[in-house]
C-alpha cells in the first residue's frame, strides 16, 4: 500500500491550532461566508441546523477585549489584564459559534456534536486556504455580559466557542497517541 497521504488527509494532519497571528492583514470575509455555508454540511442527526455563527466586528470584539480584560484584572492582576487585552485586541478574525439549547438532553448533546463537527470542517476549510485558526472556550464566553455583547439569549442559543481567524505568524507543533494506543480490536 502506498504511503501517500490524501490531500484530505494532509490538510487534517499539517492543520494546528494557531496563538500567533500577522496582524496587518485580515482573510477576506466572503472566504470565511463560503467556508460557513460548506462547513455546516457536516452530519446532523435529524438534521436541526442547530448552528449560528456570528461574525464580529471592531465594535463588538473591542467590548468583549474590555470585558475580560475587566474578568481577568480580579484573577489576574492589572498588568496581566492589560497585556491579554492588547494581544486579543490584535486577533484580526473573530466568530462566535453557537448551538441551539434543546429541553431533550440527547438532543442537545447530538447538536452540540454537530455543531463541532461543522466547526471542524470550518477550521479545515479555512486552513486549506492558508487561514489558522483558534477554538476558544476560556472564561469570557460564559459570561452573561458576553452572551448580551453579542446579542445571544442564554435561554435559546449556547455559545459553543470564539474562533479566531487569520494568517498565521507562526504554526506550532503538537503531538497525538499512536493509532494502537487508542484503538481496540474486538472479536
Ligand atoms: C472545544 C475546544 C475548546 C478549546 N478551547 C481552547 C482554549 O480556550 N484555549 C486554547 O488555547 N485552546 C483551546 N482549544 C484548542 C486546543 O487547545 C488544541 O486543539 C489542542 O491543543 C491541540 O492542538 P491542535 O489544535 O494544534 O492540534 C480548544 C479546542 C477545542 C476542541
């Protein structure tokens, strides 16, 4: 058999989480819209559509850089606060992904499922295109003040995760188990 990975295979592996982004130049919106529309093609169990992406703008992540700098300067001191929010502030591209809240507990857990997988695709769509990018769930976006800064009522929408978007100024390396470390062969 050939050792030749699928180019799908090659965008799934080379693809990394990126901290570090060139800050002078954004990826242009209609390329994140197109990923948008051809991410949330991913499985979805009875097929809910249970994703919102909302794209932000300089007025919105400026509100959300000042809340956590706000969240931050209790747990972390002024001067930590104050260089979290000059480095956030620098992020060029910013999405907040949210799941639809459902009363049923499975089906909420299989939107949630589906809402990672299109983010996923998202992530590997844009990264096919040159584009890094950064799932994050810290502290902020379990905020009340979050969820009105970007308009989402708690009691409908769950804020699956901020991602940041944009060129990577550097792409880290990471490692994960070998393939017999994780799989089990039943009879
Ligand atoms: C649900 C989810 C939440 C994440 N939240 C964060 C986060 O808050 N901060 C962070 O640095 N990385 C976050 N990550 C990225 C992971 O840390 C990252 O995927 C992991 O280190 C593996 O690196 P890789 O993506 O480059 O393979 C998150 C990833 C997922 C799937």
């Amino acid at each position: 058999m050939s050792d030749q990975k699928s180019s799908l295979a090659n965008i799934i592996l080379s693809r990394r989480t990126i901290h570090n982004f060139k800050n002078d130049s954004v990826p242009d919106k209609k390329i994140i819209l197109d990923a948008i529309g051809q991410a949330c093609w991913a499985p979805n169990h009875h097929l809910t559509e249970p994703w919102h992406f909302y794209l932000l703008e300089k007025e919105t992540i400026t509100s959300i850089c000042e809340l956590n700098r706000e969240m931050l300067i209790s747990t972390k001191g002024t001067e930590a606060a104050e260089k979290k929010y000059q480095r956030w502030m620098s992020i060029p591209g910013w999405l907040v992904v949210t799941c639809q809240i459902s009363e049923d507990e499975i089906r909420y857990q299989e939107d949630y499922a589906a809402c990672c997988c299109a983010i996923q695709n998202l992530m590997l769509l844009l990264w096919e295109q040159g584009i890094g990018t950064k799932w994050s769930t810290g502290p902020v976006v379990r905020d009340d003040q979050f969820y009105d800064l970007v308009w989402v009522n708690k009691e409908i929408e769950h804020v699956v995760g901020i991602v940041w978007y944009g060129y990577p100024a550097e792409i880290p390396q990471t490692v994960r188990k070998s393939v017999n470390q994780i799989t089990t062969e039943l009879p």
